[in-house]
C-alpha cells in the first residue's frame, strides 16, 4: 500500500525550526532574483533552502565562511555572499564553475558598459563571425542562421582582452558575456529546450529563438542584475569557485580558510548526465575547458559521481558479496539489483556501489576539513535502480556517521518545479520528496581510524 505523505504548506519562508520526519510544501514566487536566473542547470535547488540554512545556522553573523563543496551553479554561493559571508565553492564540471563564478563575482560596472556598446554596436555592424567551433555536425543542432549570429558573437567577446586589456576587470566581464551567450544557446538550438539530454525532436518541431534579439535581451538582464549585485554586495567579501572534484584532499584548496557551514545538494545515483544535459552550450564554450567535441566530452564524464559510463573492466570483479559496503541494509539492496536485473544488475549493481564509495570518499575528506560543531547540511533525493528502492538519504547519514558525523535532524519537502529540477520518474526512480540532512561534524578525525 503506498500512504502519500501530509505536507505542512509554506509561503516563501522556511522556518528556523522544522519538526523532524515533516514534509513542507513550499511555495515559491522569486527563485531567479539577482544572479539567480543567468543561467539553466540541471537539479538546481531553490535559493529558499541555502537562505534557510544560512538563517539558522549563522544568525547574527557576518564574514562567515560557507562551504558548497557540489556548488553547481552556484545557489548557495550566492545566497551567502548576499547574506554578508564568504563563500567558497567546488564543483568537477568546468562550465558550472564558471556560471557560479560569473553569479558571485561584482563588476567594474561603467567598464561594462562601454564594452557592451562595442559588442552591441559590433553585432550590428558586422555580418560574419570568426570563431569555428570543432563540432563536426554543427548543422544538424543550429540552423545556418544561428550558427553565423553565435560565430560572430563569441568571435567578438574574444577580442575584448586584446582592445580593451588582459587586467583582472576585464578579465572578469569577459567570463560574464561567456556567460550571458551560453545562456542563449539551447534556446536557440534546434535540440528541445527542456529536456534533460541534448537532443533534436523530430516528433516535437522546434522554432529556434533568433540569436542577436534574445542575445541583447539576456545582455540587458546580466547589466542590471550584476550592477544591482555589485551594488549591494559587501567588496571585502572573499570568494572562490575551484573546478576539482569533491571526494579527493580538499584541505589545501580551502587555503587556511575556517569554514563555519557547509551547505550542498549532492549529485544522485545514476540519475543526470551533465555533460550530456549542456552539450550544445560545450560546442559553443567548451574550448574553453578543453571540452568542445564530443569525445573530449565522453572524456571527462567518469570524473561525476553517480555517472554510469563505466567500461565493463571496471566492474568484472565485483559481486555484492564479495566487495561488501559494510551497511548492512545498503549490501542487501546490491545483492537484489545484481540478482534481479538479468540484463543490467552486474553494472547497476556496481554503479550503486560506486557512488555510495565516492560519498563516502567525500565524507572523510570533510571530516579532514571541518572543526568540531560545524553544522553539513546535506540536499538529497531517494532513488530507484532496477526497481530496487534505494533510501540514499538514510544511507548517507549512516556513511556521515562512521565519518565522524552526526544527524541532527532530517526533514523533507516537495520538488514542483520542473524546471528547476528535472522529472526523474520512470527513469532514476522516485524523486518526489528532497530531504534535508542537518549534520553536524561530531568527533576529530583523528579518533576516527
Ligand atoms: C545536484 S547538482 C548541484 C546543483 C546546485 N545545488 C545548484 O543549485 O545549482 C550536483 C553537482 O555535483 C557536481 N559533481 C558531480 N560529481 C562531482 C565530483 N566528483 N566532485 C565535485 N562535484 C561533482 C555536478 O557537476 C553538479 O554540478
């Protein structure tokens, strides 16, 4: 029998206090304020829950130091430095890197100006671009027309350093136009604009937004939305985004900084490509991180955790029984997904396997990096693999726990918008409820092994 939950309905505001196992269903108005909206990302979560976190745990404080060690594109970097805090963010997947760079990072405002008239009266001006990104099949995704406008453009933003100078400033609002012009790209693709892989509907026809008119309107938005950022954000505040993965020594690259809050959404097993998710964008930026064709793509995907490109190789030796976890409830489910799923249960099985090791990887790591008393706050969904129901939550507080962790409490709430968060039912499994682990680092780790 399947009981649906009671939720406890919530306007805007989460409260301080939230009774543990309740499921609130919060409504929301304002998720793309400030830098908030500059570009899509898969699994992006609501700037409510880093706004909440932040509230609760450092109340009354400024000049904290946030921690967002899967910072995607930057949610909870920016509601810190909104909130007075520094904020440092890790993330393996060089383009979300650069977003949530670009979302925390303030502007020398009349300097973008006078570039973004050059760029503007440019475009206008000028016909053919020359900037060739590597992809072979280019017109299969963008249209002759599209293709021209976004050659001519990215060709312009090229230039900028060498007319306007390679300082710092510069170098910044060069990211910010990388920016703004990725933000374009899948609208004006022929690939769906929603859909959680990068591809072209022969069933679903798309008309391709025109390229120069959404351009200047996003240029418009990033102008008044950064100016608006620069304006109120505190200078002193230091950040920093590190593209690096989050389950390797993460100490040095906090450089000395004290964190006082971690604050992540995690990715989920087996669940969204990202690579995949932003390919039209990588035949754009992607030489930029070395990305831009789609092997160099394929490349970089075993790096995410929870992705299922795996060479059989990989995991021909691994059976449940053989290379135990060491929860027992997890163990049991490997040995059910390895022995019911005929076709795929081997590699499923230690897909599962895997991610559940990489988190753990990630744990240990973070005991290293936190002093006694810091509050984790971890953002994740359950899964289902081979129809098997995996109880990720419960499971990462158990790995939390023999890593030096402890709950303090777990509650859930709703995902609705499917724009935010992409609809995983029928393909990762069950993804209706998000749950909110508040952790806390609990013992040195020196005691720990
Ligand atoms: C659920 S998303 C985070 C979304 C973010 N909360 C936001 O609002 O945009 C999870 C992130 O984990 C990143 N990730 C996957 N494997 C990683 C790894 N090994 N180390 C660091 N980040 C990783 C993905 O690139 C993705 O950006």
């Amino acid at each position: 029998m399947k009981v649906k939950p009671e939720f406890v309905y919530v306007k805007e505001t989460i409260p301080i206090e939230v009774e543990e196992g309740s499921i609130l269903n919060i409504s929301t108005k304002e998720v793309t304020s400030f830098t908030h909206g500059f570009h899509k990302y898969p699994a992006k979560f609501i700037p409510h829950l880093p706004k909440w976190a932040i509230s609760k745990y450092l109340n009354g404080f400024e000049n904290k130091t946030i921690l967002e060690p899967f910072c995607g594109s930057g949610t909870t970097l920016v509601e810190g430095i909104l909130a007075g805090h520094n904020v440092i963010g890790f993330d393996v997947d060089p383009l979300s890197v650069l977003i949530s760079k670009v979302k925390i990072t303030r502007i020398d405002v009349p300097t973008l100006d006078i570039i973004c008239d050059w760029l503007i009266k440019n475009i206008k001006r000028k016909r053919n671009g020359n900037f060739k990104p590597a992809c072979e099949n280019l017109k299969h995704w963008f249209t002759e027309d599209a293709i021209r406008k976004l050659s001519l453009i990215r060709g312009l933003i090229d230039q900028i350093q060498v007319r306007f100078g390679s300082e710092k400033e510069i170098k910044d609002i060069v990211d910010l136009l990388i920016i703004c012009f990725s933000s374009i790209i899948r609208r004006v693709s022929n690939a769906d604009n929603e859909s959680q892989k990068t591809y072209v509907s022969h069933t679903k026809l798309k008309m391709p937004e025109e390229v120069n008119n959404l351009f200047f309107q996003q240029l418009v938005l990033f102008f008044d939305r950064i100016r608006l950022f620069t304006d109120i954000v505190n200078p002193n505040l230091h950040s920093k985004v590190v593209c690096t993965s989050s389950n390797v020594f993460l100490l040095d690259k906090l450089e000395g900084h004290n964190i006082d809050l971690v604050i992540t959404s995690p990715p989920y097993i087996k669940s969204i490509d990202y690579i995949y998710n932003q390919m039209a964008e990588l035949f754009w930026v992607g030489d930029l991180f070395d990305m831009q064709t789609q092997d160099k793509q394929n490349g970089k995907k075993r790096e995410y955790i929870g992705n299922k490109h795996l060479s059989k190789v990989e995991f021909k030796h691994y059976t449940p029984i053989n290379t135990p976890f060491g929860i027992e409830s997890l163990d049991k489910k490997l040995q059910i997904v390895f022995n019911s799923d005929k076709k795929n249960g081997h590699k499923h099985s230690y897909i599962t396997y895997k991610y559940f090791l990489e988190m753990e990887k990630h744990f240990k790591e973070m005991s290293k990096c936190l002093t006694v008393g810091t509050p984790y706050i971890v953002i994740i969904g359950d899964s289902k693999v081979s129809g098997t129901y995996f109880d990720t939550a419960n499971i990462v507080i158990e790995i939390a726990r023999r890593n030096g962790f402890k709950l303090i409490n777990k509650w859930g709430y709703k995902i609705k918008n499917r724009y935010m968060r992409f609809d995983r039912k029928g393909r990762g499994g069950i993804i209706e409820i998000d749950w909110v682990l508040e952790l806390e680092k609990q013992i040195e780790m020196s005691l720990i092994d």
